[in-house]
C-alpha cells in the first residue's frame, strides 16, 4: 500500500505519518525571503494525486479533516496497478519554524509529495467547507480534461478524456471525447449518483456502447463540482469535474 508519510508545502513544511510510524527526515532550509509559517489550519480537505508505486501507475482520493491538536481523520479510496481499496486513516501534522515553501499565508496545504522509496507521486489539497453536501449542488453543466491509464495488451498504455456534463437531481447525461493509447473516439453516456454522508459517493455511467464505468466520488461541498477515483480495474483515472456558473 502506498506510504503515509508526507511532505506538504504551504506555509510550513508539514509532516504527515500514521499514528506511531517514524518521522521523515528534516526538509532543506528555505531559501531567503519567505515569510515565517504559521501554525497548520483545522478545517476539512479534498486529497488527490496520481503518480507510479512500484512501478505500477497509482492514484489517491482522500477526505480528511485536521484538527486544532494536529490529529487528522480520514478516507482513503486508493488505486495501485488493477486493483482498488478503500480504508479510513489517523495520523498528525507537525509544523516547521522555518517556511519549505511559500504557498500561502493562512497556513492551508496546497501540495505535498510522499516520501518513501516505492513511490514517485504528489497531491493536491483542495479545501471542502462545512455542512453536508447535496446531489443538486451539481445541478447544471461541469466539464472536465483528464489524463489517465488503461490496461490493454498485458500493458498499462496512456488515455486521455474530456468531458461536458448536465446534472439534475442526482442524474447525468454527457459527451466524451477520449483517446485510449492512439484511438480517438466520442461517446454519450449517462449516470446516476449515490451519495452519502459527509460528501462521499459511489456513480455508475453507462455509454452509447453499453460499456459501463464505476467511480467513488467525493462532491465539493460549495458546489464547485465533483472529483472522483475510477475502480474498474482496468481503468486508472482520477478526474476532477468543475462546475461551469
């Protein structure tokens, strides 16, 4: 599975691990002219990040909340290679006098890259405001670009898809423009979103040629659109959906 151990940039080098696992080594001092770092933020955040374990292409989706002590709770749906786990973590976050890098003076993460030898991948922080989420904050249309991986001929090839959506009431009707490793092709499809507590949600898509797509989603709680993880194993794509108002 994929290492916990972090190291994010935002206002102060920040070190996330499991409860009870070591500490990474110390970051390179910051370079002249950063401003001190303040104290990591509580609040809740949407990670995402996709990059290569063991020489397997992987990608995270996680929702965590950060506490005023440093303790953070989350959801982790994962993929490695063909195959998909979803689990629930703890772990802390531990702050740095001195600024790693600059991103921005509240003290929210913005990105961070996990250390360990197995693994060459980063993440984005996207921040999640309070309060429960609704299939109608997607209401209208989302687009989206992504870039992804398939499984063909005993061999990961590149994909890529862009997207544009209509919502209503849970339900999606949409167009596809995809490349799977060199064959262009343009699909419609349509959907249906299951969602469940704290902004979580499971959606099957079915296209114009009776293929069918499995995703976890985690909705945006302002209504800026959605983000999901693909599990169909062979399939790895990490797509985030913006909202078009």
């Amino acid at each position: 599975m994929v290492s916990f151990r972090l190291l994010l940039a935002a206002l102060a080098l920040l070190v996330v691990a499991p409860v009870g696992a070591p500490v990474v080594a110390a970051a390179p001092p910051a370079p002249a002219g950063l401003a001190q770092c303040q104290a990591p933020a509580a609040g809740s955040f949407v990670v995402l990040g996709s990059g290569q374990h063991r020489g397997e292409p992987t990608a995270l989706l996680m929702q965590e909340r950060w506490f005023p002590d440093g303790r953070i709770e989350g959801v982790r749906y994962l993929r490695e290679g063909r195959r998909f786990s979803e689990d629930r973590y703890t772990g802390r976050v531990r702050p740095d006098a001195a600024c790693w890098a600059l991103v921005e003076r509240q003290g929210r993460p913005r990105v961070s890259l996990v250390l360990a030898p197995t693994e060459v991948l980063s993440l984005r922080y996207v921040s999640q405001a309070p309060g429960s989420c609704s299939p109608a904050l997607l209401d209208g249309l989302v687009t989206s670009q992504q870039q992804g991986q398939s499984w063909a001929d005993g061999r990961w090839q590149a994909n890529a898809v862009v997207q544009r959506e209509w919502w209503q009431a849970g339900e999606v009707r949409g167009l596809a423009v995809m490349n799977y490793a060199g064959n262009p092709d343009r699909v419609t499809y349509s959907g249906r979103l299951q969602l469940g507590n704290n902004c979580l949600g499971r959606m099957t898509q079915r296209d114009s040629k009776g293929i069918y797509y499995n995703y976890r989603v985690v909705v945006l709680a302002k209504g800026g659109g959605y983000i999901y993880l693909q599990t169909d194993p062979d399939d790895l794509t990490l797509g985030l959906l913006q909202h078009q108002r």
